[in-house]
C-alpha cells in the first residue's frame, strides 16, 4: 500500500519509470558487488591453512578488483539515473506549479501571501526533489542492504544471526513512537519558513515605506524574532532525531558487542571458522549504514511528504471564474457592446451587497464616464467587464454573448484595462508596452507612446524606450507608470478599452490633454473611463453618476448639470475648488 501523501509523486515519477529503473538497477548491482566482497574475503582467509597456490591469491585478488570496479561504475549510474529523474521531476512540478497559479483568479490570490507562495515554489520543491532523488536511493539501499546482509549472516552461523539481532526489535518500537511526530514537527517548519518568506518579501516590496518612516530597527526585530521562532522548530526536529539516530547506532554497537563476545567464543571453540566470523563482522558492519540511512530516509520522507502536501494545496486550488471549454462559432471576434441586465455583485466574505441592480446598455464606440464618490461601486463595475469576478448568469453581455459563455483569452484579448495603479515588470519601457502585442513594430509602439503623452518624458531616460524600469517600474513617477500602461492598451487595439482612474497621478490639463489625444485612436472602441475629475470626462458621449453601489444619474454632461442632481452639485463644487486655487496661485 502506497502512502496517501506520496502518491501525488508518482504521476511525475512514471514519467521517467525507464531511466529510474536503470537507476535501481545498478543499485541493486552496486548492492551485491558489495555484499560479494566479505564472502570473498571468507573464502580467502578459510583457504590460508591449506596453503593455496600463487595462481589461486591472484585469482581471489582479481575477482576482489573485479568486484570493487564494478561497483564503482554502478556506482556512478545510480548516481546518473536517479538523481537526473529527481532534477526532472522537480522541473516538471515546477512547470505545472507555475501554470495552475497562472489559471487562478483574483479571488484566491488576494486571501495568499506571496512569500508564503514563493516558499512552497523554492523551499518545499527542493525538499520534494531530495524525496525523488536521495530519498527513494537511500530506501532502496537500505531495504537490499539489510535483507541481503541477514540472510547471509544466516547462512554463515544462523543461531549467532538470532543472538546478535536481539536488540534491532527495539528500533521498532522508535518508529512507532516519533515517525508520527516527526511529521508534525517538519510541517511545522515548513510553514514558518513560508512566514519568513512572505515578511522577506514584503520588507523589500515596501523599503520605501520603512525607510520613510524610520521603521528599519523596528523590522529587523521582528525578522530577528522570526529567525529564532524558526531555530526553535528545528531544534524540535532535531531534538527527535537526537534521540532516534542515536538509538539506531547503539542498537548496531550492541549487535557488535554480541557479536564479538558470542563469535570469538565460537571461533576458539572451533564451531566457526575465522574466514566466516570475517565476512560475519563484514556483513553487521554493513548493516550500520542501513540502520542510520533508516533515520535519514525518514527525516527526507517526513520533509517530502510535508512539502508535497502544502504544494498540492495549491494544486487542489480552482479559479472561482471558470473558463468555457469551447468557444461558441461566432465569438471569434467581438464587438464593444456592452450590456448589463439587472446585476447585482457582492465580494467574497462581503457583508452587504457592492453593485445592486446595475441596468446600463453601452454601444459599440461609445465613451461612456462613470463617475461617484469614493466607495460608490465604480472600480467594481469595471471590473466586471473583463471578468475579474463573476456575475450571475445572463446579467452581463459582451458583444451580444453572455460573459460566462466567452472564453476567458478571446474576451480579455479584446479588452484593454488600465487601473489606477499599473503592474510593470523589471525590463525596458518598450518591451512593457509591447506586452500583448511582441511584434508590434516600431512605428506602432511610438504612435501609441506620443498618443498616451508619454513622449515628453523620453529624453529624461538614459536610453529612451529600451531603458530598464526596474521592479514594478521603482525608477518611474506614477504618472509615467500609468502612461506606459495607457499605452500597452492602446497596443493591442481592443474593441473595449477601460480606464480605471487611470491618470490618477496626473494633473487635470494633462489628463483632459491625453484623452483628447487618444479619442480619434479610439474612435471605434468602447471607451469606459472612470475617474475623479469631472471636467475631464464632460465631452463623453454619456456620464453616468452612481452612489452606494447603484446608478442614480445618467446622461450627457450638459442634460446632468440641467438636470441639477448630485452630478451638477459635485460638478460646480470641483470648477469652484479649482477657480479657487487658481485665485491663490
């Protein structure tokens, strides 16, 4: 029966079954090359008294170099066979580790912590490689080592082989008693490895912030307090281990001790010969490497199993939007229209509902602004365009098809989304904005560059477009951040374009600059802007207002201000703030 916690090995191990067979093959030849040699060594020394002849040493001195070379080169294809398979596996866990957290969705990363990811993908993979690899050689070996070793020591005196293993019956006992807690102790620190991870990661994610606030001391504290928390669980472990290695050599130097008293006197009685107490000894001193290897198999198991188990968590773990198997025949392509029929959303965990009966039909190539005070619902209805989260069915439409029924690469393919605070990755300027598109050329790119205003900004970098940005663009001001990603959308040249305050950073004339720029570009895209200032969206073809999750108002700028509602109201009190710091300047 296989281990429930180490069967989700198996399916990588299968893979490379053939090269791993040639692995414990030659360490099954390596085995018995060694075993050959005490007997060997019997023959030899019960053959001294007899006088054998020069041919016969030589001939019991080349079979001894025979066996030693064959044992060398076996050697070196176990080592070969089941260490490479070990590498490959790890790469192939890896791989699928990597691509299963590409699948998952915003729901599940925003409950993880990232360095507590980044622990299981490093940390709890090696350990899972040391299993494949170290671990299964080290069973293996042990398991041949001691059968062999004691059905020989049988042949050769077997009441001596039942005297001398009086003792190996307490090992079991050790086992029954610390494999379980063992376990316990290793997953143990596994998880605070991952804590010291996610704090590593979220200091230097956040060195600005401690350096702003003088916090440096403040943090290597709590690191400190972590590392030690951390040297107190392994101590734990080590501290059974203390006890059980010990144990497994003084049950060996017991059986040697038996050995030794119980042989000599069978030697000097003439009831064994010298050649067989030899090869005896040669065997029980073989059995010591088994009896310590048992300890570290155990020690890599326990680690392989608990690392496994936390890498199958997020193997187990599925995306709350779930993508469609099969495209339906006419969405290969989609229009910008966008309807949403009724909906109502509510976050995960949330207590009260964050859009309620949301009733909004956009026309392909319409500017629609969506306006509100902060905490009204506006990111979340952006947010459900490329479906982010998920909408009861039929309560949202994309180019005439229910969003649920879009697979998620064609709808998120023909929408281009800038939020308020972009993610850029550590590489040029360039190779960021040509993000969806690789080979965009180089004429598109600077017309997307000069649409987006970011232009002006190019002689300030050292090597223009191809300058490196650094992680998440550190050498960048937010404006430039959000111009860049302004024009990684216009790139891809999607049917629905949404600007999640996306000029948040920027001044309001810059801003009201950019979007008349890029409204001939987007001329015939769906263009769903959401933003603070008001004056920058007036020329949208429609304004919609919303409040505790709910559209109040909507219509055309100038209908809003007749109207004189909470848009006109908000509307005045903005032109008033600004004639006023006009006034004071």
């Amino acid at each position: 029966m296989i281990p429930k916690r180490i069967q989700p090995y198996l399916p990588y191990m299968r893979k490379y079954r053939r090269e791993m067979a040639v692995g414990i093959a030659a360490l099954l030849i390596t085995d018995v090359a060694g075993l050959v040699i005490p007997w060997l060594l019997k023959l030899v020394i019960d053959a001294l008294p007899k006088g054998p002849s020069r041919m016969d040493l030589a001939g019991f001195g080349g079979l001894l170099f025979l066996a030693a070379s064959v044992q060398a080169l076996s050697r070196f294809g176990w080592r070969k066979f089941l260490f490479g398979p070990s590498r490959k596996v790890e790469f192939d866990i890896s791989n699928g580790l990597f691509s299963h957290l590409l699948t998952l969705d915003k729901v599940w990363f925003v409950k993880q912590e990232i360095g507590d990811l980044m622990s299981r993908a490093t940390n709890d993979l090696r350990a899972a490689r040391d299993f494949v690899g170290l671990g299964l050689l080290v069973m293996i070996d042990c398991v041949v080592v001691i059968v062999s070793c004691v059905c020989l020591m049988l042949v050769i005196n077997p009441s001596l082989t039942m005297v001398v293993l009086i003792p190996l019956p307490l090992l079991s006992v050790l086992f029954y008693k610390y494999l379980p807690e063992i376990g316990r102790r290793h997953e143990a620190v596994q998880d605070h490895l991952a804590r010291i991870t996610a704090r590593v990661q979220e200091n230097i994610a956040g060195i600005r912030v401690l350096h702003a606030f003088v916090q440096e001391e403040t943090e290597k504290r709590k690191f400190a307090e972590l590392n030690q928390e951390y040297i107190r669980k392994n101590l734990h472990v080590t501290r059974l281990f203390g006890i059980f290695t010990p144990s497994l050599v003084f049950t060996i130097g017991v059986a040697a001790l038996v050995f030794l008293w119980v042989g000599g006197k069978a030697v000097i009685a003439g009831e064994m010969t010298l050649g067989s107490f030899v090869a005896f000894n040669g065997y029980l001193l073989m059995l010591s490497w088994p009896m310590m290897g048992i300890g570290y198999v155990v020690n890599l198991t326990q680690k392989g199993q608990a690392a496994m188990s936390r890498m199958q968590e997020i193997f187990a773990a599925q995306p709350k939007v779930q993508d469609v198997a099969v495209a339906k025949e006419d969405s290969s392509s989609l229009s910008g229209e966008i309807e949403f029929r009724k909906l109502s959303f509510t976050y995960p965990g949330a207590a009260s509902e964050n859009l309620k009966d949301i009733s909004l039909h956009i026309s392909p190539g319409q500017i629609v602004a969506v306006v509100g005070t902060i905490g009204s619902g506006k990111t979340t209805l952006a947010q459900m365009i490329p479906r982010l989260y998920d909408t009861a069915p039929d309560t949202l439409f994309i180019g005439g098809h229910p969003i649920r029924e879009i697979p998620l690469s064609l709808l998120r393919r023909h929408i281009g989304y800038v939020d308020q605070e972009p993610f850029l990755f550590s590489a040029t300027i360039r190779e960021n904005i040509a993000l969806g598109r690789s080979e965009a050329s180089g004429e598109e790119i600077d017309d997307v560059v000069r649409r987006s205003g970011l232009l002006p900004d190019l002689d300030w970098f050292p090597d223009g477009l191809e300058t490196v940005i650094g992680e998440r663009g550190v050498s960048l001001s937010g404006g430039q951040k959000q111009r860049i990603a302004l024009a990684r959308a216009l790139l891809v040249h999607p049917s629905i374009l949404v600007l999640d305050d996306a000029f948040s950073s920027l001044d309001a004339e810059t801003e009201k600059n950019i979007l008349g720029d890029i409204r001939e570009f987007t001329r015939n895209i769906t263009t769903v802007i959401i933003s603070h200032r008001f004056s920058a969206i007036r020329d949208a073809d429609r304004i919609v207002m919303m409040d505790g999750g709910r559209i109040v108002e909507e219509g055309a700028h100038d209908e809003l201000i007749r109207l004189d509602g909470e848009y006109a109201h908000t509307y005045k009190n903005q032109v008033l703030a600004m004639e006023m710091k006009i006034t004071l300047q």
